[in-house]
C-alpha cells in the first residue's frame, strides 16, 4: 500500500471507549487509537482531561486508505454513533473532555464535513439543530494502554458501561431502520418476513443457501446491510447456512434467547433488527470455535461481480484472499 493512500481521520464522540467498534473491522481500516487532541496541555493524563482544564476530548484516530474506504463513508458512521445536538457531552458523560467533534485534516475532509453536517441538520432527524463542532486537526496524544482496545480487554465491562450510558437506545431510536409493516410484507416473502420479524426459524437443507457456494457477500434481506463473507461459510452439517464470524463485528448483536426450553444467543442485525439466527461454541476451532447458524430467508447474496454495481465495492478486498 503506497504511502500516497494513507489518511488520517480524528473524531470526538464521547467516552473513546465506544468509537472504536464501529469503525475497526471496516475494509480499508489500518488502525483506530484512542487518545486525547484539541488542547493545550502536551501528553496529557487520563485523570488531567478527565477533571478538565487542559482543553483536550476525548477521541479516536482513524489511519486509513481513502480509496478502499473514503472519508464520506467514515462520516456516516461518525454520526451514527453520537448525539451531534449536544455539545456539551455525550449521554451519560458531561464536559469538555467529551464534546463530540470533526477534527479535519486537510480540505477536502474540512467541505465534506460541513456538508455532512448540513445535510444532518436539514433532515430534521433530531428536532434540534446539530451542535458538533468541526475543528482543524492539532495534535493528537494516544491514550494510556490500558484505554487502547478496552472493548476487547474488558467485554463484559465495557457493554454494561455502554447500555448504561444511554447510547444504545439513542442510537436505536433515532437510527435503527424502521419500516411500517405494510410496507415490509409488500417487498418480503411470507417466510422472510416471519423469520425477520417473528423470529421464525425456516427448515433445515430446504432453504436457498444451506449449500450455497457462490463468491460474495451476504446482506441483511430488510436492510442491506452487509453481514457475512462467502470466505466465512462452512458446511456445518445442519442444513442451515453456517459462517464462523461475521463480516463485520459491529454489523450484529447478541441476545439472550430462553424460548422453546433452551438457552440460546441470538443474532440480530444492529441496523434493522432483523432476526438472522443464533451463534453457537461448537464451530471450527481452528477459526475461533463459532458456528452463526442463520436463517436463508434473512439474507440477500451479492455474488463479488456486482458488489460495485450494487454499492458494495469497498468490500471487494475483504474477499481477496
């Protein structure tokens, strides 16, 4: 990769902790750090931006090939993740240190912000107007290690802090897909809608994709939001369509399921809120031991020829083997 396609992108959108999932498995993705910029005081502690004083936010720095991933796609993802009508922290967390802001390094990433940020605000989206400020980039102090990756270090930690803080449920409300049913059955099979919707279970080996074969990508049926790589498919033996992980670890979420006597865990959609399947230990170990066991009828294949044509081109090297 030639050093002419590397960028960097900087984005303030509270505790640093939560904004680092969502950008890290995206194709195009060299590194995400945490850290601190926007102030005065040089190296700075934890502690120090925490009691505030030394000007800097909390913030994460994105190092990435703008021709894989561009920067645009970068801001859709930014604002899916904050509040960007409060300035004066995000959710639980208040003050300077956890302003949401764009910190733009060069010009062409200063216009694409400002017209990110319009096109935000004249939706009418929140009901208030959008206060994210969009700053010039000055210098950006990683954090201490222990902040570095925190959502893999501590997991269990990490998602009670995140459900309380409050901004998963302002993300679902204000960013989940939301079609009224009408709709919905209008463009979906009855079996893709009750698997989606209802949490049905299709059969096993009588579905379109249990031994499906074909080089691509699998999308969400209701959303089209990519899900899971051809790459990651295996034949499981339980005649539904099997993969070892996701295409992208923030693209699902997992829920405790106790129906039908069995504890299970659930595999949503994070954007729809599609049901897709459940994830189980009992996978290849050789590829981390997970079997997501999913359901045909929640997925569209996008076969690798047409992933430009149909908006999917940035994933074409996550294919590349």
């Amino acid at each position: 990769m030639s050093e002419q396609r590397i960028e960097l992108a900087t984005f303030a959108g509270g505790c640093f902790w939560c904004m680092v999932s969502p950008f890290e498995e995206m194709p195009g993705i060299i590194s995400v750090v945490s850290g601190y910029t926007g102030g005065t005081t040089v190296n700075p502690t934890y502690e120090e931006v925490c009691r505030g004083g030394t000007g800097h936010t909390e913030a994460i720095q994105i190092t990435f090939d703008p021709e894989q991933f561009p920067y645009a796609k970068l801001l859709e993802i930014f604002w899916r993740q904050i509040d960007p009508t409060d300035g004066g922290g995000q959710f639980h967390d208040r003050g300077e240190s956890y302003r949401p802001a764009i910190f733009y390094h060069n010009e062409e990433q200063h216009q694409l912000a400002e017209a990110s940020k319009r096109e935000l605000d004249a939706s009418g989206r929140f009901g208030l107007p959008v206060a994210t400020a969009i700053e010039p980039a000055s210098v950006f102090y990683p954090a201490e290690e222990y902040h570095q990756d925190y959502h893999k270090k501590q997991p269990l930690r990490y998602k009670m802090y995140r459900k309380g803080s409050g901004r998963d449920a302002f993300i679902s409300q204000h960013w989940k897909h939301r079609e009224d049913e009408q709709s919905l059955r209008s463009r979906l099979t009855p079996l893709q809608y009750e698997v989606t919707q209802n949490n049905a279970t299709e059969p096993p080996f009588r579905n379109e994709f249990h031994d499906h074969k074909g080089e691509g990508i699998y999308v969400d049926i209701v959303s089209g939001e990519p899900l899971f790589s051809s790459y990651d498919k295996y034949d499981s033996g339980c005649g539904w369509p099997s993969f070892t992980k996701p295409l992208q670890g923030s693209g699902v979420t997992e829920h405790l399921d106790v129906t039908h006597g069995m504890v299970r865990t659930e595999v949503r959609s994070q954007v729809a809120d599609s049901h897709l399947g459940h994830v189980f230990e009992d996978g290849p170990p050789q590829a981390g031991g997970l079997r997501y066991c999913i359901n045909s009828a929640a997925l569209r294949f996008v076969p690798i020829d047409r992933l430009e044509e149909e908006g999917y081109g940035e994933y074409r090297k996550l294919l590349k083997r």
